[in-house]
C-alpha cells in the first residue's frame, strides 16, 4: 500500500508578516495512521524540499502523542526535509492521496493545476482521496469528467465559519473553507467545534479539523480494505 501525501509550500499568512504552513498534528497523526498499518509514504509538496511548518501548530498546547513521535522519528524527519515536487508525482504509483490542513494549502494548493488534476485522476482511477481541516479547500478548482465542480452534491466538510472565527482569521484568509464549499454546490456539514468530525461521499473523504486527522486517515483505510 502506497500512500502519497501533499503539503503546502506557501508560508505566509496573508499581509500579516506573520508565517503559516502546514498544520503538525495534520501531518503526524495520518502519517502514523498509515504507517502503523503498513503503508509507504511520500511525501510532496508544490515546490518540493522542506514544506514550511506554521509555528503554531508546534506550541506545546498543540503538540500531541503523534506530534512528538514524528519529531524523533529520524525517518519522517528526514522525509519531511526533502518532499518530492508536486508536478513530478503520478496517481498510477499510489493508492490514496491525502491532504493535511493548517493555512497555506488556502494560498497555493487550492490555485494548484497539478493538484486539482491529480485529485480528480485519483478519483477518476476509483482510489480515494482524503483532505482534512483547511484543506477540503484545495477541492475549490477540481472538476468531475463532466465539467462540473468535484464537490457539487457531494457530502463535505472542512474547516467551519465559526472555527475561523475562533482563530480570529476570517479576514485575513483568501476564502472561507465553509463558505467556498458551499458555493461549489457541496452539501456541507460540521460538528461541534474543534471535535473529530469525518464526512464520506464514495472516494471522497473530508475532515473538519485537526482532531479529525486520524479519523480521517482511518476511514481512507477502510476504503482501502486496510483499516482497523
């Protein structure tokens, strides 16, 4: 089982002068989820190399079990310092793809051709395809073999209006995760606020924050017939 998992490589949140990145927790928690069920992962990235980490998403209020395993995990380390660019990768050489959050996917992987072509060949290819937190956002381009937006009645979820709220950047964001979602024709919903929320749609998976990481993660792996 291969699993590829693409990273931001945008760094700056918005004009603030303050930087962002990849969320820690949504990157360390699915990768465990996948690794302690046997698959390989690599690592991608827009620009390839080491993918901009939002600071954050590393303070000790958000470190978790996972977090800190992968921060002594020489390998994931070593991985995370050297993502494979983006445009090099292919659908035929996996079999799932899923997309950590935190806010730089907002800036560059939701504007990202490569990105929204290879979402949709995974799916075209019936291989799913997992995104949590920010980064149902990166679904805002991809279209189905018809034209239409992927998410257009489809069941979704994503980062919520009032949790953007809570982190006092709706209006520094370039679009809302919730509102852009339901703009694309999703059907859109959300649980409480900062709770394990997943939402399944066939091969489309869609986590509503970082402590739907691993949920996400394992209903991709029950897609895959790998899960617990």
């Amino acid at each position: 089982m291969k699993v590829l998992m693409i990273l931001t490589s945008h760094d700056q949140l918005g004009d603030t002068g303050r930087q962002t990145g990849f969320w820690l927790e949504e990157l360390a928690a699915p990768y465990y989820a996948f690794k302690d069920a046997g698959a390989d992962i690599v690592l991608a990235s827009p620009k390839g190399g080491r993918p901009p980490l939002d600071p954050k998403s590393n303070e000790p209020d958000f470190q978790t079990d996972e977090t800190r395993r992968f921060e002594a995990d020489q390998h994931a380390m070593a991985q995370l310092a050297d993502t494979v660019r983006l445009s090099t990768v292919s659908q035929a050489d996996f079999d799932t793809v899923f997309y950590p959050g935190g806010h730089g996917p907002l800036w560059d992987l939701a504007e990202d051709e490569h990105s929204a072509a290879l979402i949709a060949s995974f799916l075209d290819a019936g291989k799913p395809v997992g995104l949590v937190c920010h980064a149902p956002g990166v679904l805002r381009h991809v279209k189905t073999p018809a034209g239409r937006p992927l998410v257009e009645g489809k069941q979704v979820t994503g980062f919520s209006n009032s949790e953007e709220a809570g982190v006092e950047l709706t209006d520094i964001v370039p679009f809302l995760v919730e509102d852009e979602l339901k703009a694309k024709g999703g059907i859109y919903s959300k649980g409480p606020d900062w709770a394990p929320y997943v939402v399944s749609d066939g091969l489309l998976v869609t986590g509503q924050n970082p402590a739907s990481s691993t949920a996400t993660a394992q209903r991709l792996l029950e897609q895959l017939g790998a899960g617990k």
